[in-house]
C-alpha cells in the first residue's frame, strides 16, 4: 500500500476543507439568485429535503427532479471574425472582433485570439513644438530637416500624414508679462547678428494639420514664430490635451497609428498651477479650438499627468518626448514617460539633428512590439497571456510584420451588479483602433425568480396569503414572517428550533448570532449599520474577515461568508493586499520575473538563497557576478578617479579609452534598473564606490564617488593616553562616591544621636549615675565643739 506524502496529505486536507466551506455557504443561501452566485451552488424548487440549495457535488440523486434543477450553463458564440489581413485600407490585425460570453459569477473562461502587426500600416504624426525664446535654434533646424523626417518615415510606410504645432503658456501673470507693450512684442533676440522680433504669447496654435504635403511642414515650420513668456514651465500639457481630443482639427484618422512629438527645452505646468492666474476650473478634456487657437486656456486648468495618460491611451496615442539635453529636464521627461502608457523619451542634440533618428527609434519600439490590454471594470477580471517566443506584461516583443502572435484572454466575472447584469469589455491592441468586442452577460438571477414564470405565484396559499412563492420558497409580506409567512408579530418565538440549527446535532441556535422565529432564524443587528450578519442559520458576515492597516480586506475587495475576501479584479492574497500580477517583478529588458533568482511574492522578489546572492528590485544586482561588469571596469575606475590599482598612467591611457570616469562628490542614488552599482574594496582596505549606465546610443557612462572610505591606522599614543586618562577619571569618580557616602553616613549618625540626646530627663551636668573619685562623710557628734574640724576623706 502506498503512503500519502506529506504535500499530497495537505493537499487533500485544504481540498476537503474548502469543499466542506462550500457546501455550508450553499446550504445557507435562501433565496435561488443567492444560491446560483455561489459558484457550484445549485438550486432546487421543489427538493425531497430540507435544502433547496447545495454544492453539486452533494447532491444525491433522489434530491431532486432533473426539471426542478436550477444550474445555469455558460455558453460562447463568435459574432465576428474576419481574417487577419494586410490589405490597403482594410488591415485586420486581431481576431475574432466580437464574440458573446455567458458566466456564473466567479466562473473562468478562456478566450484565444490572435494578433498580426500588418505591413504598410498607416502613421499620422504631429509635432508639437514648445515655441519660447529658448527654442529658436531648434525650430530654425527643424525646418531643415522636415522634408528629411518625411522621406525617412515613408521608407517605413508608404501611408504618412505629419502635423505642426506649437505652445507657450497662458496668457496671464504669473506666466506671461501682461503690460501691454509685452503682450505685443515679448522679447527681442539677436541671431547673428540679426534682430528677431517675438510675436505676442498664446497658450496653443495648430498651424498644420495632418496631411502628406511635407514641403509645408518645413515652410510652415520655418515661418512659425517664437514668443516669450515669464516662468521656466511651459504650458505645453493645454496644448497635448488640445491635439490628443482635437481629433477633427488635427485630422487624426481612424486606422492609424498616431504618434505625438512634443519637443521642449523646459518643464511642464501641472494641474493646480493655474490657480496662480486664478484659473481652478478642472480641464473638461475637451476640444476648445477656433481659427486654429486653443480658446480656453483661461478659463480651464492644465490637464493633470493621469489625465493625459488616460486620454492617450483612449485615443490611441503614442507619445514620443523629444526634450533637449538639460539634465533636470531630461530627469522630469524620463519620469513622466514612465508613468504615461505608451510613451518613451529620448533627449535631442544642441542642434536637433538627431530627432529624426529619435522618431525611427522610437516608431520600431512600437511597432516592434504589443500590448494587450482591457477595459473591463474592478467587478470582472481580464488577465492576458501569450506563449509568443518573446513575452513581455500582457504582451509580446521582437514581432515582425505578418507574424500571428496567440493570445489567451482568461476572463472571470467577480461580482454582480445591481440592476446591470450585461457588460461589454474591449480586448485591443495599445495604440491601436482595433479590438475584440465581448458582449458578456452574467448570470445572477433566476428565471422562475420572473413574474413571467409558472413558479412565481403572488399571495401563494404555499405561503398563507401572505407572500410571494418564488422558485420555491416564499418571499413574505411586510409583516409577516416564517418559513411559510404563517407568523406575524415580534413575540411569536418558535417551539420547534430544528430548522434553525445547521445540524441537527448542534446544541447552538442560529450560530448563537441570532434568535429562532418561527423556525427560521432571525440575525442579530450590529452597532455599527454597515456591519451585517446574514445566512439561512445566521452564519455568515461581512466584517470577520482579515484586515490590513485596519482596512477591511485592504479595501479591494468585500468580506464574503466564511471570513473569505473576495478581491476586485487585479488583486489577490487572504486580505486582497497582494496584486494579482507577476508585472511588477519582471525587468523590462528582459522579461524573466525576478531575472530568473527569485519567486514573486505579493508583487516584490524575493531572491533565492543561492551560493551567488542576488539581490535588487528585480534580483539582477551582483556586483561578484560575471554577468555585471564591476570588477571588469574595475582597473580603468581606479586609475582614472583615483591613480590607483593595477594600471600605472601610461596604461590607464592605452587601456581605457572606452570611457572617461566623471568624477561626483555624492552619488544619486537612482532606482532606475539600467543604473548598476558597484562597491568594491582595494588593496589597502579602502571601499571605493561607482555607477555605470549605457545612453541612448549604447555609450558606456560611469560616474565614481571622489574620495574613498578607507580605515585608518590606530593611534598608540591616543589609546595609550585615553587609558590613562580613563582610569584618572575612574578613580575621581570612586573618590567622590565614597566621600559623598561618608559624609551621608556620617550627617545620618550625629542626627541620630541628636535626637537620642533630646530624650534625656536630666540636665547633662546632673547626671544620676556620675560618681566622684572622692567621698566626704561627716561626724555627727562633731556638731558641739565650736570649732568644725576638718572632714576626713576617704
């Protein structure tokens, strides 16, 4: 006979456990829609037991007719589903397009559909331009290079439309000068030479739509005109949210990738920063152009960054930040592209000739890859997988035109909603205005729960008059109560308590949470309203499950019967506090959770306990490991930052030209993944600390700390002295404690011997017990002779 081991043992226990949960939630739902929402719960109208509702798989077969069983089936039907195709003007890219799915609450379905990037698909793209004082030299070689950016982008498509626009700010203090002269002609530069007059402040112009003349991107480019303004921000956020809405101003097409460029050399205004010019009405996100000029930029806030992520994604736009080489700017733009979907950065030259190349890299990063995403709301949970050759979260890299990329859609309905039970969820492509429609309906609630069903039968003689007869059971009048509506008034207590306990040997009523009414039970009411106690015996409740920081299932999910969280979609763990994804633990440039040393655990890695210990966000850092390249740069660092280490001058020139150690007082400590960090220790015991990163070019940056932390020699003479000097002042401090504990002794007894002497009945001179070293005695007969004789002593 084979035993058990101790996992598979476990294994079956915690199955036993929760299907033994199972069937006493079944038991205790009492109407049929609770029951059915119950997964594996089934109901039956008329049942040869004391149940109508329980898991199927305690059913006995006598329990029920086969016609009497409510158990709703899930179904699937494709609507639509086109080829994938190429086809000019009709590219297919995701298939199916629409399907319809029936679920029971908390039931899966998986869903496969595929993905094929076509080739030769259309691109819309607008520039946007920050036109301050500042960025005149950059629109001056941007007007040079426009024919240039249209040639090369229609080597990539042949269907490209571009577009031109520009910012300043909102025309008002504190972000432009107001006096009039000032509106009129904000500033003056001098260009070689030449004189350039300013035009006056706007906050947004469109001055070219999307279309495929190129030569009047660069006219129009050329003959746009910088203006001036008073703060470092920009206002360029009013004019993103302007040309992502704008969609007929700008001319953005439906079957299309619309890409976005936006070029500054200056931060950006947020939301809030237009109460400084008294402007609090929140952005509508809506269209306010009229003759090619943002109109409302005075009467509405700037857009905030999760607005325009949200508004981006809607449309279907990518963003490329092309910003120019200022170190804190880059640093904001770099932070704003990762928190805004769909968007990268990229920072330009002195003179912008790089932007075209920014644009191509840019345009392959996103056709090169894709991104599925859902629209589904917190009560239905969509995840997405693929086993493409190249995973990434929720999508696929390294895809080339044509190839069919397989995807599975696993979808599971988390709650109902009231008076809704019917959704429609978009499965897309990111950035793209193409998707796969899913008509979903839930299954909540019964049909012999209708009043169109043979079983529905008001003022039932089933349930005295008194009430509704539903699937079954009745469904009592105000007022009326019991298992068959046959009791009214708060003092008819039940004799017979037998439907009121959950099993027919317990000693306990109604869990002990309630009192037996008429046989049924009727749960006692919480202090607190929002906490309820519920249940066919009364147990059940919404307020006993786990909590996190005092929040009841962290506040992601709702507290079911059983103590269970049941979690809104994205979210898992026994207090919803864990999310339901590996994403947060897979490095981008590489797509393995943890880099393949750790597990993902509430979504953060947990690095093995491995020989080589890994650690770091991503479990990707090891200073030892070959696979860094500490000690490889090791030799170049020291000679370069230090004049240390293994190569002397002549050989740090030969072997080190890769890169040049720039030289920090303090190191910043980066949480971006690309930074690497290396502490390494010298020959004499001193630690030494460096960063290296690649550019945008591959380039390799290293940045080293200037002084190294090395231990110094002791000091004899300092340790000798501090000996002796320790032992001086210890014996002052024994000194003084004895004479401070002398002289207390010492106060103690002369006042003891004070009051001792207070006590005395005699004078201190007439002491009864003293005696005199002589005594004197005297002769009585002596006393006639009229002369004394002296006395004699003894």
């Amino acid at each position: 006979m084979q035993l058990f081991t101790a996992p598979l043992f476990l294994a079956l226990i915690v199955k036993l456990v929760l299907s033994q949960n199972s069937a006493n939630n079944c038991i205790s739902k009492e109407t049929c829609s609770e029951c059915i929402q119950e997964l594996g719960c089934i109901w039956c109208i008329t049942p040869n037991s004391e149940n109508h509702c329980i898991h199927k798989n305690a059913a006995a077969a006598n329990w029920c007719q086969k016609t009497l069983v409510v158990n709703p089936k899930s179904s699937f039907k494709i609507l639509q589903n086109k080829e994938l195709t190429s086809a000019a003007g009709k590219a297919v890219q995701i298939k199916p397009q629409r399907v319809t799915v029936t679920l029971r609450k908390g039931e899966e379905f998986t869903l496969p559909f595929q993905y094929a990037q076509a080739e030769d698909y259309p691109v819309d793209l607008y520039y946007i331009m920050d036109l301050s004082a500042s960025m005149e030299e950059h629109r001056e070689k941007l007007a040079k290079l426009g024919e240039k950016l249209a040639k090369t982008m229609m080597n990539i498509t042949s269907n490209f439309r571009l577009g031109f626009g520009s910012f300043v700010d909102k025309v008002d203090l504190p972000f432009v000068s107001t006096v009039p002269s000032k509106l009129k002609q904000p500033c003056k530069l001098n260009r070689n030479g030449k004189s350039v007059i300013c035009v006056s402040p706007y906050s947004f112009k469109n001055h070219m739509s999307l279309t495929d003349d190129y030569n009047r991107f660069s006219r129009e480019v050329s003959q746009a005109r910088v203006s001036g303004n008073l703060d470092a921000p920009e206002g360029g956020f009013d004019g993103l949210m302007q040309a992502i809405v704008c969609k007929d101003v700008i001319g953005w097409r439906a079957k299309a990738r619309h890409m976005i460029v936006f070029s500054t050399d200056a931060e950006f205004h947020i939301a809030g920063d237009g109460k400084l010019a008294g402007v609090v009405e929140p952005n509508d996100a809506h269209c306010h152009m009229e003759n090619n000029l943002y109109t409302h930029d005075l009467k509405i806030d700037y857009p905030s960054v999760s607005h325009i992520n949200y508004l981006a994604k809607e449309n279907n736009v990518n963003i490329v930040f092309a910003i120019v080489k200022k170190r804190q700017v880059v640093d904001s733009y770099k932070s704003l592209s990762e928190v805004i979907e769909n968007s990268n950065m990229g920072a330009l030259d002195e003179r912008s000739e790089n932007v075209i190349k920014l644009v191509v890299d840019n345009y392959n990063k996103i056709v090169d890859s894709v991104t599925i995403s859902a629209n589904s709301s917190s009560d239905v949970e969509v995840k997405i997988s693929s086993t493409c050759p190249h995973p990434k979260a929720n999508g696929c890299t390294n895809i080339h035109v044509g190839e069919i990329v397989n995807f599975t859609a696993t979808i599971t309905p988390l709650a109902c909603t009231k008076g809704s039970t019917r959704k429609t969820i978009s499965i897309k492509p990111e950035a793209l205005d193409e998707s796969i429609i899913i008509d979903l309906e839930v299954l909540c609630d019964c049909d012999c729960e209708s009043s169109s069903s043979k079983f529905y039968k008001k003022k039932s003689p089933s349930c005295s008059s008194s009430g509704t007869l539903k699937c079954g059971v009745c469904d009592c009048d105000s007022g009326s109560y019991g298992k068959k509506c046959e009791c009214n008034g708060e003092s008819s207590d039940s004799t017979d308590i037998t439907n009121c306990k959950l099993n027919q040997n317990d000693t306990v009523i109604c869990s002990g949470l309630g009192i037996c009414r008429c046989g049924q039970c009727k749960c006692n009411k919480r202090a607190n309203p929002e906490e309820k106690i519920f249940g066919k015996f009364c147990d059940c409740d919404n307020y006993s499950c786990k909590r996190v920081n005092g929040k009841l299932c962290s506040q992601r999910g709702t507290c079911d019967c059983g103590g269970v969280c049941k979690c809104m979609a994205g979210w898992t763990g026994d207090a919803c506090q864990c999310p339901d994804t590996n994403n947060t633990c897979i490095k981008p440039d590489n797509n393995l959770i943890c880099n393949g040393h750790g597990s993902c655990n509430c979504g953060r890695c947990e690095c093995f306990d491995e020989a080589v210990r890994y650690s770091g966000k991503y479990c990707d850092e090891c200073p030892t490991c070959e696979g860094q390249r500490c000690q490889e740069l090791r030799p170049c660092v020291e000679c370069q930052a230090y004049k240390s280490g293994p190569y002397d001058e002549d050989q740090c020139r030969s072997n080190c030209t890769t890169f040049l150690t720039e030289i920090v007082d303090k190191l910043e400590n980066k949480e971006d993944s690309n930074v690497k960090t290396c502490t390494l220790v010298d020959e004499k015991d001193c630690t030494f600390v460096f960063q290296y990163e690649y550019g945008d070019n591959k380039e390799l940056k290293v940045v080293a700390e200037r002084k190294k932390v090395c231990r110094e020699p002791p000091n004899v003479l300092a340790w000798v002295l501090g000996v002796i000097g320790s032992i001086l002042i210890a014996g002052l401090i024994m000194l003084l404690i004895w004479k401070v504990c002398t002289t207390v002794h010492d106060r103690r007894e002369y006042a003891r011997f004070e009051n001792e002497r207070k006590k005395l009945k005699w004078h201190r001179n007439d002491n009864p017990l003293y005696k005199e070293a002589t005594s004197t005695f005297a002769n009585p007969l002596y006393g006639n002779s009229s002369k004394m004789r002296p006395r004699t002593k003894m």
